[in-house]
C-alpha cells in the first residue's frame, strides 16, 4: 500500500513554486521598462557632451578647413554648424545653414568643399595614425578654377608640414583635365604622369613629368626669408 499523502502540505509547496515562476516572469517582463529610463538619461548625456565639444574640436577643425576651400567666405549666407541628432534610437549628424540644411542653402560647388573639408579633418584626426598616403579622385569636379587653386594650396601646406615634421606622406591626385593636373603638380612640386586614351595601358604610354626643374622651386617661407637675409 503507498504510503498516506499530506494534501494540503503538497498543494501548499506547488502553490508556492508556482508564485515564484509568476513573480520571476513578472519581474523579467519589467526589466525592459526599468532599463529605459537609464538608457534615456545615458542618450542624454552624451549628446550634451557631444553639442559641447564638438564645436570646439571636430567642428572648429572641419570649419577652418571649409573656410580655407572657400574662395570668399565672406559671402556665405551664415556659418555653418553640426547639429547631432540622438532621439528616439536615432542617431545622425547634419550639417546646417541659418538653421536648415546645408544642401537648401549652398550651391553644389559649396557643399563639395565641406565634403573635401570633411575628408582632409578626418586624415588629421584619424587617417594620418594608420596611413601614410592621401589618394583623390578628381576631387575638383565640382570647383571653379579659384577654389582650385585654394585646393592645390591646401595640398602644398600638408605635404610641406609632413616634410618639415619627418612625417612620411604620398599624394596621389587623379584629375580629368590636363591643365588643372599641370597646375596641381607646379604648386606642390609634384610628378605629372599623363595616363594615354587606351583600354589596355603598357609602359610608354605612361609618361611622367617633373614640371618643376632642376634648381627652380615654388615659393617657400624658408626660401623667402633665406632671399632677404631675415
């Protein structure tokens, strides 16, 4: 004969075990509700920390270098800024004018110099630490002949800084139109090598040119000050 069951001391023990599993649910459907809060206030956070450095650091370097591309910066409608957008899982960066967007604003030209102004921000303060070259395809498309000459202005500085540094760097500049590619290679001392109109390239018709000769140079603040004895 089995032996007798204590009913209530059994029902009472499932009752018990079954609560637990009710509370350990409940408990476990509630978690998403009381992690929200601290992901809210973290979101928070670091956009404040972000809208406070970030236009002192990242934004004051990319707005220099815009403003060195741009022909008459003066005639810019208002500066321009980056607004970071962190809300509702959203997180992205735009680029605003007068409060709207660059792009309703500033003509194609404008904003192809803030895209090469973000491009040369980001080798500084990133690229520059895994890479010792710089390689554009036709970065000019979009600029008239001033803004390109800032351009190649620009290209000379940095190659001159990694010079005088010791900081190896190659430029590497593919351009589409044969005289912005002479003037390009005579303002940073570079060598044209002209790529000939052929589907399949072989070594002649490759040809390479140094458009600055033996014992010329362009103009350089070490020369200029060795010419005047100051």
């Amino acid at each position: 004969m089995p032996s007798e069951v204590d009913v209530d001391s059994n029902a009472e023990s499932v009752v018990r075990k079954v609560l637990s599993l009710f509370r350990a649910a409940g408990e476990t459907f509630e978690a998403p509700n009381n992690w929200k809060p601290v992901k809210d206030k973290l979101t928070q956070t670091l956009a404040s920390i972000v809208n406070e450095h970030l236009p002192n650091t990242l934004e004051e370097l990319w707005s220099e270098l815009a403003l060195n591309l741009t022909a008459a910066p003066w005639l810019l409608p208002d500066p321009f800024r980056i607004d970071v957008v962190t809300r509702r899982g959203e997180h992205a960066s735009m680029i605003r004018v007068k409060g709207r967007l660059a792009r309703y604003i500033l003509n194609q030209a404008e904003i192809h110099t803030l895209g090469l102004a973000w491009f040369f921000a980001r080798y500084l303060t990133r690229g520059r630490f895994f890479h010792t070259c710089i390689v554009m395809d036709d970065p000019a498309h979009e600029l008239d002949q001033t803004s390109f000459r800032d351009l190649c202005r620009l290209w000379e500085t940095t190659m001159r800084l990694h010079r005088v540094y010791c900081h190896p760097l190659k430029l590497i500049v593919m351009l589409n139109q044969e005289s912005r590619a002479v003037e390009a290679a005579r303002a940073t001392g570079a060598i044209l090598s002209v790529l000939g109109w052929k589907r399949e390239q072989e070594n002649q018709s490759v040809r390479s040119i140094s458009v600055i000769g033996d014992g010329f140079h362009t103009p350089q603040p070490d020369t200029i000050f060795d010419a005047t004895g100051t």
